[in-house]
C-alpha cells in the first residue's frame, strides 16, 4: 500500500514536472525574452562645415538642446569680408558693362549707318574700278589725258577707302558685342561665388538639427575648428530604441511590428511598451568565417556554453523615460508575437 502510494506521488510529479516544463518551454517559444539588450538611440559627429575660431559656445556637455538652437558661432569676420569683397567686384564689374553697352550702343548706331551705306559704296567702288579700268587703255592712244586717269585713279582709291572703312565699322561693332558678352558671362561667375560667400556666412552658426542630448564636448569659446572636424556628439532623444540580442532559433515568430516589452536595468520597477522596428540581418561571425566589416559583432559562448548564434533585434521605445534612457543602459526585452 505504501509502495504503491510513493509510486503515485512519483508518477504525478513526474508529469506536473513535464507540464511545468512543457510550459516553460511554450513560455520561451511564445514570448521570447532575452537580457542580452541595451538602449540606444541615433547619433551624429556636430561638425562645422567652415574653418574658425569658436567666438560663442551657449551649450555645455550632456546638456538637452532643442532643435534649431544655437550650438555654437564661427567668428564670421573673415567670410563677412570674402562676401563684401565679391559684391564689390559686383558692383565694378556691372559699372563696366554699363559704360560698355553704352559704347556699343553707338557702334551699333554707327554700323547700322555703315551697313546701309555698304551697299551704296561697293556700287561706287565697282563703278570707279570699271572707269579707271577703260581709261587706262585710252592714255597711250591718246583717247584720254593722263589728268582724267589720275581723276579715275583718285576716284577709285577713294570708294576702296571708304568701303573699307564702312565694313570696319561693322566688325568693330560685332566685337564690342561679343566683349558684352563675355562681361556678363563674369557677372554670373562672381554671383556664384556672393551665393557661396553667404553659405559660408550662415555655416559660421552651428544649429541643432533635432532635439538631443550633447555629448563628449571637448571644446570652448577660443578654438579653432575645421571644416569637417567633429567638435562633439548630439544624441537624437526624440526616438528611443533597445537593441535586443535574440537567439536565431527565437526568430521564426518576430516580424516588423511585433510588440515587445521593455525594461531598464537602472530602474526595473518601471516597464516600457516597443515594437519591432527591425531585425539584423548580418553579424560578425567568431568561429574563424570571413568578415564583413561594418556588421555588429555578438558573442555566440558564454562561458564554455556554445549557443546558438543571436542576432540583433531593433525595438522601438513607444513611451520612453527621458530621465531613465541613456544610449548603452543595459536592458531586458520580451517580446509577444502574434
């Protein structure tokens, strides 16, 4: 009797065991959970994009700046003066192409003349040439007297003279055209170079472009910066995610969209809703494969334990603690496929 009752008492632990297990089992499968986690948030290197000295510097490290503010000033003197010097060339090289359209404007008056007096005068010239050309015969025939050829000669050198002159004329006032032109194509040149100088005006302030916390601030009012050099760090606080470790075996239930809770290990009283924005499709592998530079590197051991390969899973915080959240804060992440 009492060896049939321990052999009861065995048999139902045995299956409350496997229940138990079977539902820690579909517990794991169903809800996937994981502390391999950390906060983080989108990041940018605050870098000027012209060279200077730093003459104002309003924010200080860790600070929260919103968006649009001031970040820090370049000392403007020198991109000032490069943008006064090109609108003086402006202004010079406009007063030239004033005064030389005017004197084109005479050119042309003076070559419309010509040009209708070009035909008149090659009339003249051919009439002249045709004269000198039957009289010259009739001099040694003693037909004409040497003084009507000189007459003719005269004559002849004349419209020649004048035809010249009236198809110079015109030429000269193609040209003047032509140097117009090339005046106006050195105006769109130095507006060009007055539109850089007024970029590189307005890049001598240095303004927050979204809501964040500044970060590694390393420099003060005083320093020289270059263009393209990073002067700190701005963390975007205006979206929070955890980047959650997930074996693959875990993966086949987690799609974009899936919900997910969320806690920090800095205060676990406190739970914070997410959802999938992502899952990486790629990781370093640590077992002798080829490396793919730039893929985020997760350890496949702990301890002597060879596990399954985890691949990062990218939440999106949906309610963050701005006061809690801080980017690398260790983290727990569950999540609750469909």
């Amino acid at each position: 009797m009492f060896k049939n009752k321990q052999k009861t008492t065995l048999i139902v632990l045995t299956v409350a065991a496997l229940i138990i297990l079977a539902l820690v089992v579909w517990r794991i499968d169903a809800r996937p959970r994981t502390d391999d986690a950390y906060a983080y948030a989108d990041t940018i290197t605050v870098s000027p994009e012209v060279s200077g000295r730093i003459l104002v510097q309003p924010v200080r490290d860790n600070q929260l700046v919103q968006k649009d503010a001031l970040l820090f000033r370049i000392d403007p003197a020198t991109y000032e003066a490069a943008l006064k010097q090109a609108q003086a060339k402006l202004a010079g090289l406009n007063r030239q192409i004033e005064l030389t359209q005017r004197s084109v404007n005479a050119q042309k008056f003076s070559a419309g003349s010509a040009k209708a007096s070009i035909a008149s005068a090659q009339a003249d010239a051919k009439k002249a040439a045709d004269t000198l050309r039957r009289l010259a015969p009739l001099l040694s025939q003693g037909f004409a007297s040497a003084e009507e050829v000189d007459q003719a000669r005269a004559a002849n050198a004349s419209a020649q003279s004048r035809l010249q002159s009236l198809q110079l004329q015109a030429k000269q006032a193609e040209a003047a055209v032509s140097g117009v032109d090339a005046l106006v194509a050195q105006r769109a040149e130095i507006e060009a170079q007055i539109d850089i100088a007024k970029l590189n005006l307005e890049h001598t302030e240095v303004r927050a472009p979204f809501t964040g916390r500044v970060a590694s601030l390393k420099t003060s009012i005083g320093e020289f910066v270059s263009a393209g050099k990073p002067v700190f760090t701005l963390i975007d606080t205006t979206h929070w995610y955890v980047i959650a470790n997930f074996r693959e075996t875990e993966l086949k239930n987690i799609q974009e969209g899936t919900p997910a809770r969320v806690w920090l290990m800095s205060d676990t009283g406190k739970t914070f809703d997410g959802q999938v924005d992502s899952i990486s499709y790629g990781v370093l592998p640590d077992d002798g494969g080829s490396i793919i530079a730039g893929l985020p590197s997760v350890k496949r051991n702990i301890n002597w334990v060879h596990v399954s390969q985890r691949f990062p899973v990218k939440i999106r915080v949906t309610n963050p603690d701005p006061h809690l959240f801080r980017v690398g804060a260790s983290a727990v992440a569950t999540l609750q496929p469909r």
